[in-house]
C-alpha cells in the first residue's frame, strides 16, 4: 500500500523548486522505491499487490495546485507503468483516487455536526476510514481474471470532481 502524500497548495510562480522536488520524491519517487524494493520478491513468489492511493488532483491541474497536481499524476502514471510491467508478472498494481474528504480520527468534532455544507450530515460528507480499507482490500485481492487499475471512491453525496 502506497499512501504517501506531500502537498504544498500555490500557484506555479509561488512554488519553490525545492518544495516541487520534495513534493514530487514524497508522491512519486518513494512509490518508484517501493516498487524496486518489494517487486521482485513479489515477481518471484508469483503474486503481490501494489495499491496506490491518491486523489483527483492526479487527473486535473487547477489553479493554486502547481506545487501537487503535477506530482500526484506523475504517482498516477508511474503506478500505471508498473502495472503494465509487473501485472503480466502476476503482480497487481492498482490506483484508488480518493474523490473525498476523510472522516480522520485527528478531526474530531472540529467539523460541525449534524450539518458540514448544504445540509448534509457528516456521515453523508466524510469518506469513511474503514470503509476505504474494506474497497482497499478488495482491490488488492481481486482475481486475476478481472483486475482493474483506476478506480475512484466518494460518498453518495460528493460532486464529481473528475471532469
């Protein structure tokens, strides 16, 4: 599982390139290691997973993202070569972006409750943890025959931010 995040929100001509670079070894170049590390045991005994987990910044560039938008699809991309190379290998490489704001432990009650926007309560606001393990796990342990790469989870409620 490849859960690494680095995020430095600003526009292209506020971004430092040290902070670029550093966001990009944080989202990218650490899933590359992983990938050289773990991958050949898993080519040996014949079978493994790799999940990446990212976001919708992987898909689209927006305003005030320049310093994460690009280092996130680079994550996005690399994991698709890696399933190509490792998948014939019978190794699985898939990519959950995470279309959602997560009900994290360290939010507390910081968030009202029952109402966050619009009237929505915060279980129809907030991805849940666990339920994301749960569609983590499924990825990661589906049957050869049907593997799948992109997919993307929110709740019932979310707007579709992949356009």
């Amino acid at each position: 599982m490849h859960n690494a995040v680095s995020a430095t929100f600003a526009r292209y001509d506020e971004v430092s390139l040290d902070t670029f670079e550093q966001n990009f070894r944080v989202n990218a170049t650490s899933l590359l290691q992983i990938a050289q590390t773990l991958g050949p045991q898993m080519v040996e005994r014949g079978s493994g997973a790799i999940i990446v987990t990212g976001n919708t910044s992987a898909y689209r560039g927006v305003p005030g993202y320049a310093g994460f938008a690009a280092t996130k699809a680079a994550q996005r991309v690399l994991a698709q070569s890696l399933a190509k190379d490792l998948g014939p290998k019978r190794v699985h490489v898939g990519y959950v972006a995470i279309d959602a704001a997560i009900d994290a432990p360290w939010l507390g009650d910081s968030v009202s409750k029952p109402t966050i926007e619009s009237g929505r309560v915060r279980e129809d606001y907030f991805a849940q943890p666990a339920a994301i393990a749960d569609e983590v796990f499924h990825i990661a342990h589906q049957h050869p025959s049907t593997w799948s790469f992109d997919h993307v989870i929110r709740p019932f409620t979310e707007r579709w931010s992949l356009n």
